[in-house]
C-alpha cells in the first residue's frame, strides 16, 4: 500500500456532532483541525440556528464546518449568511440539488469550501460532476442518506472509492467518516494514511452529542497530535475535569 502521508500527525483531524460548548473548547483546545456542527433535524447531534451560533462563538471561525442535507437550495444560502460560515458539508443531495445549490450560491456571490458526503457506491459520484467541492467524504449510508449511522467502511470497499475519486478527474480532499475512534487509529494507521482528513463522531462519544473527553484525549495521543498538552490526572468520562 502507497500512503499519501507519511504519518498521522499529517492527516486533518474532524470531531463532528459537536452539540456542547464544553465539547467545542476541548476540541478546539487539543487541537482538532475542524469542528463539525450539524444542522440536520433527523440528527440527534441537530443545533437549532441559536445553538449553531452559540457554538460558533466559541471556536475559530475557520475550524467551523456546518453540516447540512438541505430540502431546499435555498437553505445553504441562508446558513451562511446567517452564520457567516466558510465550510459546508453536503449530505444526501442527488445531481439536481447540486446543480441548485451551485446556482444559488453564485447567484448570492458566495464561495464557501464545499465537503460533499457520499457512500461507498460508485455511482454516488456522479454528483461531483455537478458542484465545485475542495473535499469528498466518504461515509456509511443508510435509507438513501449519508451520514449518522456509526458504522465503519469496509476497508477495501473504501479503498476501491479512493482510486474512483482519484480517477473522477479533480483533485480535492478526501476523507473518510464512519465509526472511526482510536482504536481504529490504532488498528489501521497504513490504511488511513490514504486519506487527508478523518472525521471522528460516534466513535469519541459517551451518548450521542455527548463527546467522551478522555477519548478525545486519546485519538488525538494516537494521531501523534498532542505535542505539549497532558491529559488530567483526574479526567472523567464524557467530562472535562
């Protein structure tokens, strides 16, 4: 196996279902490269629009990444006028709604980094061929939609995606999202080198939109990402002493 990178501590690192404040200062504090915040009602990580701005005055505004699977074009608009967010990640749209989100964002003279999710199947990229994106995620579907089921890509199947998107014809970011945690790092560091970004959800939670603090401190012991920051000594689970 080729890698990409030559260790973990290049690849980016993503805690998405964010839903606390105390979870966004931590991950934001050990260093995690971006913050997912999800704004999708069938979620039980979903921010409401002041939630999502409670969160967001808490972390860089370039960490922020919203996570949206909009009905309407329409709603990616609004979001980012509201929020004034740079990143998006698109989840569960067909060919026609990616056509109508890139005709809406240019006609509003917005140009955010757009993440678009699709799962292992190899005709899911044929949206890509229909809306500028800077990072293609790869994650678990299920009932048609990507996203919130916490389970992990078959390796090889994911692999097998890797080489499509390479071959899709553009270059962007690839990340690979579903069940990951630090076992998972621990297990496959050769196969994740694959990928430049990792996005950590369900596997660094104690419920869900509960983040587990003294897993969060150990994904990112094991992605080589902690440089001078110690653990505490009495760091509980799912809490940050």
């Amino acid at each position: 196996m080729n890698s990409s990178h030559e260790s973990l501590a290049d690849l980016l690192v993503k805690i998405c279902g964010i839903k606390r404040p105390e979870d966004a200062i931590l991950a934001d504090k050990l260093g995690a490269d971006l913050l997912g915040l999800i704004h999708i009602e069938r979620s039980p990580r979903h921010l409401t629009g002041g939630e999502l701005e409670d969160i967001l005055s808490l972390i860089p505004p370039e960490k922020a990444v919203i996570v949206l699977e909009p009905s309407d074009p329409v709603e990616v608009a609004e979001v980012i006028e509201r929020t004034g967010v740079e990143r998006i990640q698109l989840h569960s749209i067909s060919c026609e709604d990616a056509r109508g989100i890139k005709r809406v964002l240019t006609e509003n003279g917005f140009n955010p980094g757009i993440t678009v999710a699709v799962p292992p199947e190899p005709g899911a990229l044929d949206v890509l061929d229909h809306i500028p994106c800077s990072c293609v995620l790869l994650d678990s579907s299920s009932g048609g939609r990507t996203g919130g089921t916490g389970r992990m890509i078959p390796p090889e199947l994911a692999l097998g995606m890797l080489r499509l998107i390479r071959s899709h014809g553009s270059a962007p970011e690839l990340a690979l999202a579903g069940g990951l945690g630090p076992s998972t790092v621990r297990l496959n560091p050769e196969y994740l080198l694959e990928f430049d970004c990792l996005d950590f959800n369900s596997g660094i939670e104690a419920a869900p939109g509960i983040k587990d603090h003294a897993m969060m401190f150990e994904l990112m012991e094991c992605m080589g990402r902690m440089g001078g920051l110690q653990k505490p000594s009495r760091l509980q689970r799912g809490e940050l002493s």
